[in-house]
C-alpha cells in the first residue's frame, strides 16, 4: 500500500481562504457594496485626520477584497464606485465630481492603475490556484487508484509477482506467499530462478524475452518449486510491465495453482482409457435370436444360417468346449455308461 502524505490529505493542501468558494450572482454584488459602504465608513470616521488627502486608500482595500473573491463584473463596479465616492465625498471641492487639483488627479490615475493591477493579478493567482488544485486533485485521484490496484494485488487469490526483466522479483502479494511458501521480505530483490524446477532452469529466459518484446502469455502451464522443495502445477498470465514514458521494464505474472485440477483430469484420463480398454474386451449378444427348433441353427443379419457354436463365437468371447450330459450318454452310449442308464 501507499502512505497519503499529510501535504496530500484532503484540506491540507490550501488556506481556508483559498478553498473557499468564489462568489458569483448576487452575492458578489452584494460583497461590492459591503466593501465600498465599509470603506466609506472608515475615511469620513478618518476624515477630521486626514482632510482632503488619501481620498482612495480604503477604497483600495475594497477593490482588493471584492477582487480576490468575485469575478471581473463586481470587480469593475467597485472600482468605478470606489473612484466616484472618494471624489464626491473626499477631494475638494467636496460634493462635486470635478477634480481640480493636479495631485487629485495623479492620485485618481494612480488608484485606477493599482485596482486593475491588483484585479489582473488576483485573477492570475486564482487561475494558477484552480490549476494547482485540479493538479493536486488529480495526483490525489492517482494515488487512491494506487490504494484500491494494491488492495486488489493484495486480496487476490492468485499468486501476483512482479519482476525487472531480469528476473529480479519487485513485488510479491500474500496469495504468492501462501502458493509459493516464501515471505515478501524473503522473496523481493531475489531472482525468480528460485522457484524453477531443476528441469526448468531457463525456462523464464525466452518468456521474459518475448514480454520485452511487449508479447503477452496466457494459460501457460508449467511448474514451479515451493520453499519445502514440493512441485505445483500452476497456469501463468504473463503480462509486461511499462513506465511513464511507455518503456517496458519488467514483468507482471500471475500464476494460479493447478495442481488439483490437473491431478483430477489425468484420473479421469485414466478412468477413460481403461473402460475404453473394457469396452473393446466386451461383446454382448442382445435382441431376438432366430433359431430353428429341430437344428438348432441360427440365422445371422445376412439371412445365412450357421451353427449356434459359431454365431455365437463371433458375437461374443465365448468359446466352446464338446461333453456329453447326463440324459445324453443314457440314451446314445448305454454301454459305456451302465451305472447311468440303469438309475
């Protein structure tokens, strides 16, 4: 998993000032004229002080604040507003929006110059900040995705390792651990040779030549060799792994264990060829046999008529032995069975 950061935690990232919202509508207006009444309000509290000089300074104050929090339309009424209050109440003559002195005059020029300096300004920061948060929101995005593909990894029942495509082994989830017997801290940094089969010592080299070549292996059965030295079936999906730029780097398998399910196909494999093997060893006579009544002959599916010994010899494994029964030898050999023909 991957630690969120305190700078990235949700509501770390700004002031309270700089998340809270924009003011739109109504309400920016209604801001403006907060702003300019509170700034009236201050200079003719400070007029007996300051007389007719620093007409605009408060109202400078206004402009700031109604530019950092409402868009170019209160912005602009404020600045008009701001430069008409301060003449009609403040510059001499006073109650007259004429300008006389040649210093009022810079003084206005200045204050206009300022406020669309400060509202340019303000309206850049807030640009840059709406980039910086939609960035910020989007690397948060990112890491969350990273939360839920590592907690995915982590949960799954297949055995998921990640590898260089050297074979050095990156990553390794705890379905590997419980399929393959090794820890994580065991098995990362180590070549994947550990879990080949002597007979499969370089196995992994033309996989991992034909994923740097960006291939893709599926269901590859092979096996593999636990800590406890036993042998398991598993099916490996193969896929590569690629960086920022695009640039294959390593290598992501997943293997699932097979063992059980190729153990029971190969018995059932063997299940079927051996009642195959009895099948082709059965014959059966089945059906209605025409047989003649004084003969005994028996008609086949050809109309032919031969011995029941014979028909029944070629439908069937039986074979025939001759004897004589009892009743048999009474009435056809009395003389060489005189016990039997006179009981």
């Amino acid at each position: 998993m991957i630690p969120l950061s305190a700078n990235c935690a949700p509501g770390k990232a700004a002031a309270w000032w700089e998340t809270s919202p924009h003011l739109t509508g109504w309400r920016a207006y209604a801001l403006a004229g907060g702003c300019l009444g509170l700034a009236l309000l201050l200079r003719w509290l400070l007029d007996p002080l300051w007389g007719d000089r620093l007409p605009y300074v408060l109202f400078f104050f206004a402009v700031c604040a109604v530019a950092h929090f409402a868009d170019t339309g209160p912005v602009f009424l404020t600045m008009v507003a701001s430069l008409g209050l301060g003449d009609w109440w403040f510059v001499a003559p006073r109650h007259s929006l004429a300008i006389a002195s040649p210093a009022d005059r810079v003084n206005a020029a200045c204050f206009i110059v300022i406020s669309s300096g400060v509202f340019l300004l303000s309206r850049k920061a807030r640009l840059a900040l709406g980039r910086e948060r939609a960035a910020h929101n989007s690397v948060q995005q990112h890491l969350e995705a990273l939360h839920r593909l590592a907690a995915i990894v982590e949960s799954s029942d297949d055995a998921i390792i990640g590898k260089d495509l050297g074979g050095v082994i990156s990553s390794w989830n705890a379905a590997a651990e419980r399929l393959y017997g090794y820890t994580a801290a065991e098995a990362l940094g180590r070549s994947i040779d550990m879990l080949l089969p002597a007979d499969r010592v370089n196995e992994h080299i033309p996989i991992l030549e034909r994923v740097a070549r960006g291939e893709q292996i599926q269901h590859f059965e092979t096996t593999r060799r636990t800590r406890d030295n036993r042998i398991v079936e598993v099916s490996l999906s193969i896929s590569p792994v690629r960086d920022t730029l695009g640039n294959i780097v390593g290598a992501s398998t997943i293997a699932r264990d097979v063992t059980e399910r190729r153990k029971t196909e190969r018995e059932r494999e063997q299940l079927v060829l051996q009642l195959q093997a009895a099948l082709a060893e059965v014959k059966t006579l089945s059906g209605l046999l025409p047989i003649c009544a004084h003969c005994k002959k028996i008609r086949d599916d050809q109309g032919y008529w031969s011995q029941i010994e014979l028909y029944v010899r070629q439908h069937s494994n039986a074979n025939f032995t001759h004897s004589i029964c009892p009743d048999c030898s009474r009435t056809f050999y009395p003389e060489l069975f005189p016990a039997l023909s006179t009981a």
